[in-house]
C-alpha cells in the first residue's frame, strides 16, 4: 500500500474519546440503536469473545457492524490491578468505514467501556425509575461510580448523591467530586440505612462479594453493573426474588442468561425477563413499583458510543 492510498485515523485518548461521548446524547444514541433492531437487519452483533488469560484475567473481543460502519472492542481485564496505579481495564476500540475498509478512528476502550454503561443504565432509569430524581446511592466508588454519577448529574437532575465504598478513601474522593460539580453529597456507613431511603440505587462493585441484602426503597431502581460473569454477584438472591415477586427485573439483553451472576446465583429463569429493548420498543410506561435493572455489558452498547463519537468527530473536522 502506498502513502497515498494509506488509511488515516486518529488515535484519541480518554479525555478526547469522552468529549466525543456527551452523557445525553449517548443516551439518546443507545435508544436509537434498540429501535432500530426492530426493523433494520444491518445491525449485527456477533456473542463477544472472552478468553481467561494470566490469574484471574480476562480479554475481551467485541465487534459490532451497523452496516455504514464496523468496529471492535479489544481491552484486557485484570482483577489484580485493582488498589494499584494501573486500571483493571485497559484496550481500545477500533473504527472502519464499511463502503471502504478505511480505519477512522481509534477510541481509548476503558473510557467508552465507562460511559457507555453509565449512559446504559441512564437510559433505564429514563424509562423504569419511578423517582428518578433521587436521591441517588452509589455502591463501589471506582470508576463506574464515577461515571454513573456524571450520567445520572447530567441526564436525569439528580441533586442529592449518598456514597458507599469499601474504602473510605475512594468514597470520600468521589463524594468531593461529586461536591465539585454543586451536587449535595455525603458518605455513608450505614447501607441498609441508606438503600431504605435512596430510590436510585447503583451497585458498581468489584462484584466478589454480595454488598446489598435488604429490599430497598419501596419504589426502588436498582441499577446492578459490577457483576458481568456468572461467578461475579453483588445482590443477595433474597433480594433478586424480592424483585421478581413484588415488583420488576428488566435485563440488558439476552446475553444476561449466561452473563449475569447476581440472577443466575438465585436460580431466577433469565430467559424469561424482559429486555431494554423491549422497554424501549413497546414504549413501557414507567412503573410505579421497585425495578431491578440488571446490565451485563453488550457491542451494541460500543456500536453507538461509536457511532455518537465518529459523527462528532468528522463534524469538528469540518469545522
């Protein structure tokens, strides 16, 4: 291949690949992309492809077409980084242009791994939390709580942010950002205290251990994002039954009946559970009762953080 018909792209790190990725607008991206699987056939995307490397690590192969564009997600998972200086997660996202081939844009994976599940999770409680101005409690203060915070600040008003973490540390830095950007936030000790009183719930653990027990809020949301393996949990499976006897489980997508270890732990038929596309799609009305929304992480979700980021990309390159 010559100079001249070389493929150019840009490489963007995690501060350029999340200015590209606005929580609302992702949001919105995400839902478009649920509703476009209901009658267009160009969107595929192929089960990822997860192979166990060193102790405890993982790497993860995603791709996804919506036949414009192609792209792959491949970032490593390893466990034995958390309390260090390196992340657990680490890789990048990898655009080209169906019509050509041409590669276009190289995304930072951690920070699109990030916000698309927080944009994720702010799209359910869009549409399934039945007090979604909160207060919110966040569960893991790592860096989905990060992120979850930031979607749910930007997207649904939430005011009022309550914090608990297994490091008192972690809480009190994400309670100070979460200060920074004029919301009210406290750390909290207490955490069946606080589940009781908090109708926007996210559990964003390490998932190795169960973190919440007792049924929450009676109109509670409960948004479960750190377990992703059938051996990862952070709900009780009391509380799992809680859910489906008095109130809603809705699952991210299919991929949860062999994904999603809080559900799977319980015994509850998976495959019976409504999906976000379902939601989406029969345009659900929003309950008035507790929702546990269980997401497990999907290449859909990185096609339209792609796809959001390619067009904000090329625009600010015409410019």
């Amino acid at each position: 291949m010559t100079a001249t018909t070389t493929p150019t792209s840009s490489a963007l790190d995690a501060q350029a690949t999340a200015d590209l990725l606005p929580w609302t607008a992702l949001a919105d991206e995400i839902e478009e992309l649920l509703q476009q699987l209901k009658n267009s056939s160009s969107v595929a995307v192929p089960p990822r492809i997860v192979m166990p490397v060193g102790k405890d690590g993982s790497l993860f192969c995603m791709p996804a077409t919506d036949g414009q564009l192609a792209m792959t997600k491949l970032i490593s998972f390893t466990p034995g980084n958390a309390g260090t200086d390196r992340p657990t997660i680490q890789g990048d996202i990898v655009v080209f242009d169906v019509a050509t081939g041409q590669r276009q844009l190289i995304l930072d994976g951690p920070t699109v791994t990030a916000r698309r599940t927080a944009a994720v999770s702010l799209l359910a409680a869009r549409r399934l939390a039945a007090q979604p101005l909160g207060p919110l409690l966040i569960i893991g203060a790592g860096v989905q709580g990060s992120a979850h915070l930031q979607a749910f600040a930007a997207g649904l008003g939430t005011r009022e942010v309550w914090v608990h973490s297994r490091s008192s540390a972690s809480a009190q830095k994400l309670v100070e950002q979460a200060q920074a950007i004029g919301l009210q936030a406290r750390q909290v000790s207490d955490l069946a205290q606080a589940a009781r009183h908090c109708p926007l719930i996210v559990t964003c653990t390490p998932a190795q251990a169960v973190v919440l027990n007792e049924a929450p809020h009676p109109q509670a949301f409960v948004c479960a994002v750190g377990a992703f393996t059938p051996q990862m949990v952070e709900l009780a499976p009391e509380l799992c039954h809680h859910f489906l006897q008095h109130g809603q489980i809705v699952v991210d997508t299919e991929d949860a009946g062999h994904e999603a270890g809080d559900l799977l732990q319980a015994g509850i038929d998976i495959a019976a559970l409504p999906t976000l596309a379902e939601v989406v799609q029969q345009n659900w009305p929003r309950p008035q009762a507790a929702v546990l929304f269980k997401s497990c992480g999907w290449g859909g979700w990185d096609l339209a953080a792609t796809r959001l980021a390619l067009r904000q990309h090329l625009a600010a390159i015409d410019k």
